[in-house]
C-alpha cells in the first residue's frame, strides 16, 4: 500500500473518541465526499460513492455509532473491468438523515442544506478535539498524503474555491500554513513543508504513520546536510587548488623572467615554499617558514608575488 493508504488506514482504525468528535468527523466526510439530495416524495438522501473500502467503513460505522441505524450498503464492480470494487453506502429514511444534518450542523435553521458556511460557525466544531476529528474526517474524505521518501506534500480537495478558503482557514487554527492552488476543475488546501505535514499526522492521530514521517525526515535531513557539507569542502578544495595553481604559475613567470633571487627575502622563502609544495594549505605554507608565519601573512605574500607578475607581463620590470 502506499503512504496515504497507510496513513487512511490507520485513521479508520482509531476508536474511543466522544460522540460529538464522531459527529464532527462524520461532517466533514459528508461535507468533502458526501452527496446530499433532496426530493419531494422523499427528502434528503446523504450518499457516498468510493472506491476507497477504509473510507467506506468509517462512515458506515460512524453513522451507526452516532445515529442508531443501519445504512445502506452496495458493493459494485467497475464498468470498466477494474479488478477494485466500487462501494455506495446511503442514509435513508427522512427523520434519518434529518437528524444527520441537524446534528452536524449542516442544516440551518429554515431547514436547508447550508454548506456555505459549515466551518465558519458550526457549534459543532466548537471544541478543539472536534476540530481535529473534523480535519481526520475531510483527509479521510479528500485528502492525501505523498510517501516523504519521495517528497513532502499533504493536500486535501475541494469543489469550490470557498470551501477551500474556508478549509485553509481551519487548518490555520493549528498552526497550519496551507496554502490553495487550482488543479483542473478542484481546488486543492496542501502543505508542503515537512514540519507542517507532520503536524497534521499528529492533529489527526495518525500516530504511527507520524513516527514513520519522522524518522524518514531525520535521515533525509541528515543525508542532505551531510551532502551540503562534502559539497562545501570539495568546493573548497577545488577554490584551494585553483588558487595553488595559479600562484605557481605566477611564481615561475616570475622566476624564469628576473629571477626569485631578486626578491625580497620575504617574498622569496615564500614562492621557495610554494613550489616546493605545491598542495600545501596556506597555513601549512606559514609552517615551513623561518620564523613561521601566519595564515594572513603569507596570503598576503602570495598576492604580493601575484602584482610582482602582473606588472611584470604589464611592464616587462617589478
């Protein structure tokens, strides 16, 4: 299974949680993947149509713990020949699914469907636990989550611009910078960083998958500063090397024009070093000397010896 698949899977699996968190969980999923109708003969109908079999038992087992009654179930192949089944589960019955939407505060008060404003003042997500019960549900619902060995992204998607607002809005209540993109005909609340995506897997309970998200990211982490710093020093080597060749060079169009004998002392043991090594690092050079000299000092030797040969190729004299 993938990442997300784990991750969905172990949600499915949590229990213990308090009425009215089941209540707002099961909001969220009929809010994000849920069809609510109505007709004349009937009323409201509440369907969910997915291939997902975890997102599928969670909502049946959430409107049989908090409303008492027994959904319909169908199981169905795809037209298509796909070897996955295709699961319908419905709320039926008028007083049923009344008491659905009333209770998860998607019914407003004229007795209409109001999903405009659902997570603007909804009682129900008035407390915190609820609140984390309502985004696990919306994840279950819409979201996933990319394998972090791949790379960092959490997203969930929404039918509508203001829902994705309103969603990002949410989210920020814990601290969570989402962001909105437009991706087709859907909007879609991610995350991107990796401290961000963590967080949710932990709001959501999703603790084992966070552990696992954890550890991935520690040894990414470490990978990439270690790779950082080899890729500074060999650029160091390099700049050091490139450095030494040049300063060789200089020295020897300095010798085989006037002679190294007709340089200062100083300036003479200096380029007698260099060329006697010629890898060696400043300060190693600064060692060979008599009396040792400092890493400054001898950089500032060196591009002494460097003007000497530039104003000799300039001028034809120091």
């Amino acid at each position: 299974m993938s990442f997300s698949s784990d991750v969905k899977e172990e949600l499915v699996h949590l229990s213990g949680h308090e009425l009215h968190c089941v209540v707002a969980e099961l909001a969220a999923i009929i809010c994000f993947s849920a069809k609510v109708s109505c007709s004349e003969s009937s009323g409201y109908h509440i369907i969910l149509e997915t291939e997902n079999i975890a997102v599928a038992k969670r909502f049946y087992l959430l409107l049989k713990k908090a409303f008492c009654f027994q959904p319909r179930v169908v199981v169905s192949q795809h037209e298509s020949g796909k070897k996955s089944h295709f699961f319908t589960i419905s709320a039926e019955g008028a007083a049923n699914v009344l008491q659905v939407l009333k209770t998860a505060g998607l019914m407003n008060n004229r007795g209409q469907v109001d999903e405009d404003e659902y997570l603007t003042d909804n009682p129900v997500l008035q407390r915190t636990c609820c609140r984390r019960a309502f985004l696990r549900g919306a994840f279950l619902a819409a979201g996933s989550v990319t394998d972090p060995e791949r790379n960092y992204h959490f997203e969930i998607t929404c039918v509508d611009g203001r829902e994705a607002e309103q969603l990002r809005d949410f989210m920020q209540f814990f601290g969570l910078d989402a962001k909105i993109v437009l991706r087709k005909k859907y909007y879609v609340v991610y995350l991107k960083e990796g401290s961000m995506i963590s967080d949710a897997l932990n709001i959501m309970e999703a603790h084992v998958a966070m552990m696992k998200f954890e550890n991935i990211r520690i040894v990414k982490d470490v990978r990439n500063s270690v790779n950082r710093r080899v890729n500074c020093e060999a650029a160091n080597i390099n700049k050091t090397v490139s450095a030494a060749r040049r300063q060789i060079e200089e020295i020897e169009y300095i010798r085989k024009t006037v002679g190294l004998d007709k340089l200062p002392e100083n300036l003479r043991d200096v380029a007698y070093a260099r060329l006697e090594e010629p890898d060696a690092a400043l300060k190693e050079l600064g060692e060979m000397l008599h009396p040792p000299v400092g890493k400054s000092g001898v950089n500032h030797r060196l591009r002494k010896l460097s003007q000497m040969a530039q104003q000799l190729k300039e001028s034809g004299h120091i």
